[in-house]
C-alpha cells in the first residue's frame, strides 16, 4: 500500500580533530561534536594483528588486536577482535570475526536459527573450501581446494585491490572515494573490502530494482557501480535505492574463457545492521571490488562453493532454513485493489469474474475492510462483520478463498472511552515498543497516532495470535493473511504522538485518488489528453499508442545490546551515512534510538521487523487453522523469512518498465530462498491501459504469485474490464492451471531442497555467457521457457534458445521445434494476447487435462502428461503430490516420468492415494513413422494419433492410475 514522502536530508559536516578525506566529507553526520576524536578517514586505520592461532577440531581460532593508534574514523577502534573459522559442510564455509567481549549486536538463535555443521574434523583437509591468512596485518582469502592457485573467491588483502586512495568512483557520489582497504571494526562503524574478477557476474544482494537488470553493475565496461543499502523502507518501488528488505547474500558466476566453462559461489553477510555494500571497479583498475561498510554487528560470513547457481542457492537455504511449503490454491488467481469500499463492492468483483468466465481463486481486501482504519477490526456500515462472514463463506463454498491485510500499527487509544481490545490489550501485556525513557514511542499511520509491537517481547506473540483469532472469530474467517507496511512504517519523524492531539486521526497527505491527487499516470505510449482514461487500446476505431506519449516518468520518487549499549552517541544520526533513500534513518519509520526490551535500539535490529511479524503470523496461522499450511504473503523480508512467508515487490507502476523488474524481482527473491513471489500485476500505482494488462495478465500467470492490484482513484483494471485482456487471462490462467502439477513439484523441491522454482536461463546452461545477463526472459523449473513481450505496440518479440542448437525447443501451443539462431536472437511472433511458451527437450511433464474455474475443480479432473524427447529419445520428470494443505510430514507420493526410444515407464512410490487417472499421454518426438501399434503395459490401445509431420503421438482414454508402475510402449 502506498505511504511514500518525497524527503531528502542535507547532512553537513563539522571540524574534525584530523583531516578529513574526500569520503569523510561526504559522509560527515550531524551527530560529532567540536573535538570528537572521528577522522572519517579509514587512510589511517592500522588494521589488526594475528596472534594466539588455536587449530580446533572443525577449524581456527586465533585473536586480532588493533595493529596501532586507533583512527576513530567514524566511531571509536574496538581493540580486540576474535576470528572464529569453521568448515561446516563440505559445501560451506564460516568465517566469523567478532569483538572479543561480544558487545555488538549479534542476531539471536531465537530470531533465525541458522543450519548447523556437520561437526566433521576431516572437512579442514577434503572440503571444497579453503580458509587462507596473512598475520600482519592480518587478512584472509577463499580459494577452491581444487583451484589453489586461481584467483581466490574472496580476498581481502591490500596487496590485491587497487593502490589508495581514489577518488570518488562514482563521479556524483562522494562517498564512493575509497581511502584504503584495512579492517575497520569500530562500535559504529566496520570495513572490509575484497577484490573481484574485473566485471564479474554478480547477482542477488538487494531487495533492489536495478537499473543494470538482475545482473548486478559492478561498474566495469561503461557501468557505474552500485551501491546496495541494507535498510528497510517503506517506498513505491525507486530504481537503484534501498527497498523493503534487506538481503546481503549475492551469487557470483565466474566463466573460464580457457576451459569455456563456469563455476559459482555465494558469500553470505550475516548481519541485521543498517550497512551499504557497494559494487565498483576504479578506473584503469585490473580488478573489481566488494566493500562492506556497516553501522554496526560483526563480519560473520559465510562462503558456499556451488560450484552450479542451483547448488550455491540450496547450500545458502540449508543454512538459513528452506521455504515454508505452500498450499495447493495459494497458486490459484488472486485479485484485490485498495478502493473495494464495502462487501458489495467486493462480492460484486467476485461475481464479475465468474460472469466472464476469468477463474479467481482468493479475493482480497486492503484496509478498507476495516473501522477508522485499525486492524482487526471491520467497518460496521460497510462491511458490517456478519455480512464479511457470510462473503467468505460464500467463497469457501465455491472452493475459494479470502484474504485480508494487516498492517503494521496498532492505532492508540485516543481517550479512555475509546474501545480498541487491540491497543488496550498489548498495553495490558506491555508488548509495545518504548522511548529510551520508557513511554510508548507513538509514531503515526494510517489510524492516526498508533504504537508498534516489540517482537522481542514476551508476550507479542501470544498478543499477534490472539488478536488475529478475535478477528477470525469475528467473521474474518481468512484462509491466509497480507502483511503490509512492516519496514515498519511511520509517517512522522520520532514519537510524534508523544505529545500530540490523539484525536487527530489525519494523515499528513492527500490519499491517491482524493481531491488534490487524482491519479493521472499512464503507460508509456498512452495520452489521456487525446484518448481519454479509459486505456483502452482503440478509441472510435483509432489506436491510441503514440510512440510520443511518455506517460508516467521512470520510477525514482522524489547478542550484546549493541549500539543499545553505547554512551555519548547519537543512535538516530551515526557517524558513517548510509545510502538511505530518504536519508534520515528515522525518516517514515521509527527512529533508531526507539527500544525494545532488554535494551536493545531499533538501530541495530530495524531490518529485522518484518521477519519477526511473519514467524508470529506463521505460528499464529497454525494455531487457528491447525494442521494446515499458512499462507502469508509479506512486503518487508530478511534471510529466513522464505520459512514463514512469501513476497510480493511492493508498489509498483503501471508501466512498461515495472513489468520487466518484475522478472528481475522474482529471480533475486529466488536466490533470498523466498520462491513465493510476484508483483501487483498490471502495476499498483497510476494508470494501467488495456495493452499493458493484456501482457502483464499473461506474464503474470507464468510467474509464482498471480495477484492483479492496484490503487484507490485509479481506473479499474479488473482482468475482465477489457475484452482482450479478458481472452488473454483465460488463456493464460488455462496453461498455469494445466500447469499446476509441475508448479507444485518445484514448490516441493524448494521446501526439501532449496531448489528455485523460476530460473536465469544460465541457471540451467551456465557455460553460455550471453545468457548471463539476460533477464528479460526466465525458465520456470529447468523445462519451460517464457519469452514475454515488455514494450508497447509489439507484434514480434526477440528471444534467445539456450543450447546453442544442441537443445530442441518445442511451441507450448503447436509443439513445434523452434528453428532458433544457436547462441544468439530469434524473432518470433507475439501478437496481442499471446505469450511465447517454449518446452524444452528431455522433459516429462504431469498437466491437470481439465483445468477449471478453481485450483479444486481442477485437481478433480483427470491428469495428462507431456513428453517432449530429446534427439536421443529421453526424457525425464517426476511430480509430487499429496493433499495440497496438510503440513508435512503428510501422505505423498511422487510419480517418476522417464522416456526413450519407443516407451515411456511411469512408476509412482509413496502412500498417498491418487484417486485420478492419467487420461491422456502425449509424446513429441517420438519418430517420424507412424507406429503400427502402441499398447499399455502389454495391452493394445485403440485410442492414440500420430501427427508425422511434429513426430508426435496423442495416446487418449489410458486410464492409466498413477500408483504403481506402467509402460507406455509403441512400436
């Protein structure tokens, strides 16, 4: 939901005891009093000293005292570090270097649970991984074990980054001036560089929208650089700044031009501080570099060897937990808007879709289901509590489903005779976060003044999960539940409320769509000035693209108790300044000195709101729907937030270019182990024009949330609004639904593996550097390739086949084979409603045969399977099914598909009973002569067709049960 303030904070500098470098100047805060001893200059940072090297059964420990006179450079030198060095697993590696007295705030074992170690003393000899050091001044370096003399994965040493100091890499950022390379730890301040391959493949580190793609710009070969800052904001989707989560983990996919094939890695930064990581390569420089800047907590890394993408991503889930399993119609067709304004209205959506055929399975609300704006509540006029039960009912008897928001805030009391049993009873059980004198920090959204659960409480969670049973109990029977604003979000800097009129229940903005800010954005190529609002596609027989037409502008708006424990410090302003969006930390979420119990300052724990709120949504789930599998869908997220929740990229704009982010957002979710993913499809903010939510429906169905949303005051852009849109949602959903099998299977890797569900094309061909950058296509599994149309006023779109030619790419609507260019371009065909769907050779796909109005109906139909051999004649695929809502461990079974020359045998293990039959069996490939006979486990069939020309055969009226074995054979 939309809650942005165009802020900006000018941050000026004071006389330092020492000179200050070009990246002191830029960074200098308001807190450093005349005579401080900060230098904001790390030149003079001596580094640490090795000493008292202890071998332990899994690694080393050793201690690391300050090598000299202490810089201070922007918080004061902490002497005396501890390296703790651990080989996990044969695949991981630990790296931690702390402060020796642990006063730094570490992330708790309470708040993530991170994946142990194998405890195998025979890992420090045969583990892919080699830990590597230099005393004085100390440094440290990763290398392959099978690679000892290759340029190492991580290297922090002086003698191999560029000589200091540079100026500002980025010409128009200061702070992007590098002064040194040493180990920087101080109370409020740590540093620590390595060097990377010269414009090395990058990917993940965010949540971001990138400019430069999925690929992340390390500033080589005309980039920039970038600079990824870790701090939780509540924004409408900006381009290149920080966003509602915070993941330090990137993957790094490095190719051998000699050996022509390629290796990746991930490296892990587990921290919960505010921190910038920037991404740059100094000019005339042989190398590119890493560089960790952070406000505070500790270096503890962790290192994964792959070597395959695939491999670095389930290694980084085995550490910080897999992803929660979903329910079988959380992947159904959702739909909501910020403008349903009573049940009616929202009934009337439902009915509507089912009048035009469109399936829907969950109807949502935004906070207009609620009274004054306050969760848990509904609106007694209009949506009166006994009519929302009866809505949902309604739904659930149609096999269908309904989910409502919860923000962050609870709305505060505004006299004693206000009753809200939210706010009282968290006051009852003190579970809101406090001033530093201990008062309730008041802040303000939507309600007006409101307070904010401390998750590091007793009694919150206990608090959450009655709460959401109350409302439950009210009426709001959901089947799953929206978090919403939970950076957290604050519309006032500090405790506004402390001292204000609490009956003052304004915001301090013009709602979108109200009179002062009509929503008057559209699409690039639409001109509501010659074409009306409508958006739709002709106007009186005339096309309304005008390639003149700009529409609306790109997307940039204007364990210790850590810093808790600190004295003589501003928490709300630290020394180094962070690449904040809104600059001021506080700005539009609550402040950095605002406590939690036992001390502990929202400073160091901020990026950790939104995962707490989702653990205490989760366990609160299972205990009012015992047995069943939550469905959470979450907008800010941290590592280990995938266990709980899914995502959704926040709000976006209905525009050209936020469809293609949205590719770029649902890979790097795939990477944060967080595979639940989608954007507002159709944009959330402005205007959509029916073009642009005819391709958007479609690329949306291939991707693993399906929500259409958008904005209060905005047109409506309901699938079924414009006919083309209609035909083109009815298609599309027919395939995702079909496609439902194969959806649910990877969903299951991913739960016990880690495995993602969408892919980088160079996820599956990783030896193919001109796919390393592309992001405008994706590969959902291994096996299916969406190529979708991401400009206005397109009839062909361009995509690269991965294989290079040695790979058969198959039409998903003709099956057939794509005569592509081997490594480069092929033009194809994309008129208005269709969206290139390409099946790879070797896969062997179970399909629903029927798909229906409901993910319900459609599971009771008969199944299907589609098998499109390689030139050898195999394929292989295997599908997971068991009862679509039990939490494992439950019944399953999981059928395996394997094809060659002339058979296809199917053997199905596993207890769970799977009533329906496989009607239909379709093999492409399978020769180019029509078979004389094709039997079923030595049993003529009657039913089957070949089609010569597509080599393929249509096998119909199997009746073919999927448990046991079975062998399709033709001759």
């Amino acid at each position: 939901m939309l809650a942005t303030f165009l802020a900006g904070v000018l941050l000026l500098g004071r006389a330092s005891a020492r000179e200050q470098s070009s990246l002191g100047r830029a960074l200098l805060g308001g807190n450093v009093l005349a005579g401080e001893p900060l230098s904001h200059n790390v030149s003079s940072c001596p580094g640490y000293t090795l000493s008292g090297l202890r071998e332990t059964r899994t690694g080393l420990t050793a201690h690391l005292n300050l090598a000299g006179p202490a810089c201070n450079a922007f918080g004061h030198d902490i002497a005396n570090l501890t390296l703790e060095v651990t080989y996990d697993t044969q695949t991981r590696l630990h790296v931690n270097i702390y402060d020796t007295d642990r006063s730094q705030f570490t992330i708790p074992p309470s708040i993530i649970e991170l994946g142990h170690g194998t405890g195998d003393a025979s890992l420090k000899k045969k583990s892919d991984l080699v830990f590597n050091h230099e005393s004085s001044p100390f440094a440290f370096w990763i290398t392959r074990r099978s690679e000892p003399h290759a340029q190492p994965l991580f290297d922090t040493r002086a003698s191999s980054l560029p000589p200091t100091p540079i100026p500002p890499v980025i010409p128009d950022d200061n702070s992007t001036a590098l002064d040194g390379f040493p180990l920087v730890f101080e109370d409020q301040y740590i540093q620590l560089t390595s060097a990377l391959p010269l414009d090395t493949n990058i990917y993940g580190l965010g949540e971001v929208i990138a400019s430069s793609g999925f690929r992340r710009d390390v500033g080589a070969n005309g980039g920039k650089g970038s600079v990824q800052t870790n701090w939780a904001r509540d924004v409408a989707d900006p381009v290149n700044e920080n966003v509602y989560g915070s993941h330090p983990i990137y993957l790094e996919h490095r190719y051998n031009e000699t050996t022509q094939t390629s290796q990746s890695h991930g490296v892990f930064h587990f921290s919960a501080a505010g921190s910038d990581t920037l991404l740059l390569t100094p000019p005339s420089s042989p190398v590119s570099l890493i560089e960790y800047r952070s406000l505070g907590g500790t270096l503890d890394f962790y290192f994964f060897s792959g070597p395959s993408p695939k491999k670095v991503i389930e290694q980084y889930g085995e550490l910080v937990g897999l992803p929660t399993w979903q329910p079988y119609w959380g992947f159904g067709f959702h739909l909501c808007r910020w403008g349903y304004t009573t049940v009616n209205d929202t009934k009337a959506q439902v009915d509507a879709m089912r009048a035009a055929g469109i399936p829907l399975e969950t109807m949502w609300n935004d906070i207009d289901l609620y009274h004054a704006v306050r969760d848990f509540t509904t609106d007694p006029t209009s949506f009166p509590a006994n009519e929302v039960r009866d809505f949902i009912r309604e739904l659930a008897a149609n096999n269908q489903h309904y989910i409502p928001i919860v923000d962050a805030a609870i709305a505060h009391q505004v006299n004693d005779t206000d009753v809200y049993e939210p706010f009282t009873r968290g006051k009852e059980l003190n579970v809101w976060i406090k001033n530093p004198d201990g008062s309730d920090y008041i802040g303000q959204v939507w309600p007006g003044y409101t307070v904010f659960p401390d998750w590091f409480a007793d009694n919150t969670a206990s608090y959450w999960a009655e709460a959401l049973k109350n409302w439950s109990d009210l009426g709001v029977e959901f089947s799953g539940i929206w978090l919403d604003m939970n950076e957290v979000s604050s519309f006032c800097v500090g405790s506004c409320g402390s001292t204000a009129d609490l009956f003052n229940t304004s915001v301090p903005f013009i709602l979108p769509g109200k009179p002062g800010n009509p929503v008057v954005d559209f699409p690039q190529g639409y001109d509501p000035s010659v074409s009306g609002r409508s958006g739709n596609i002709t106007v009186n027989g005339t096309l309304t693209f005008n390639p003149k037409a700009n529409g609306k502008p790109s997307g940039l708006m204007k364990r210790g108790r850590g810093a808790g424990g600190l004295k003589d410090v501003n928490l709300n302003d630290p020394p180094y300044t962070i690449h904040n969006g809104f600059g001021d930390l506080a700005e539009h979420t609550i402040s950095p000195n605002a406590t939690h119990v036992g001390g502990i300052v929202e400073l160091d724990v901020h990026n950790l709101w939104g995962l707490m709120e989702e653990k205490a949504t989760h366990s609160a789930l299972l205990k009012i729907q015992p047995g069943k599998r939550p469905f959470i869908i979450s907008r800010s997220t941290f590592p280990s937030s995938g266990k709980a929740t899914g995502h959704w990229l926040g709000d976006n704009f209905s525009g050209w270019d936020y469809m293609y982010y949205n590719i770029q957002g649902a890979l790097q979710f795939q990477i944060f182990q967080i595979p639940m993913v989608g954007a507002d499809t159709c944009g959330f903010i402005g205007n959509a024009d029916e073009e642009l939510c005819n391709r958007w429906m479609q690329l949306s169905a291939f991707m693993p949330f399906y929500r259409n949303h958008n904005i209060q005051g905005a047109i409506s852009q309901e699938p079924y609004r414009w006919d083309s849109v209609a035909n083109a949602s009815r298609t599309a959903i027919a395939i995702r639904y079909s496609l439902l099998p194969y959806w649910y299977t990877l969903f299951a890797n991913s739960s016990l593996h880690g495995t993602p569900t969408v892919r980088a094309l160079f996820f599956e061909f990783p030896d193919e550097p001109e796919l390393f950058g592309i992001d405008h296509q994706y590969l959902v599994g291994s096996d299916i390739l969406v190529t979708p149309v991401l400009t206005p006023n397109a009839a062909t779109v361009d995509g690269v086949f991965p294989g290079r030619s040695k790979v058969t790419w198959r039409d998903w609507y003709t099956h057939e084979v794509v005569n592509a260019t081997a490594g480069g371009n092929t033009t194809l065909d994309a008129p208005l409603g269709h969206i290139n769907v390409h099946i790879r050779d070797g896969a062997a796909l179970l399909l629903h045969a029927e798909p229906g109005y409901t993910t319900t109906e459609t599971r009771a139909g008969p199944y299907a399977l589609l098998v499109s051999q390689d030139a050898e004649g195999h394929a292989f695929g295997t599908a997971y099914i068991d009862d679509g809502e039990s939490l494992p461990p439950t019944a399953s079974t999981t059928v395996t598909f394997r094809a060659s020359k002339g058979n296809v045998t199917i053997a199905a293990t596993g207890h769970y009973h799977v009533a329906q039959k496989l009607d239909t069996v379709t093999v492409l490939g399978a020769g180019s002569v029509k078979p004389t006979a094709v039997k079923v486990n030595g049993r003529g069939v009657r039913s089957w067709e070949f089609d010569e020309g597509l080599g393929r055969l249509i096998v119909k009226q199997t009746g073919i049960t999927l448990a046991g074995s079975t062998i399709l054979t033709w001759d």
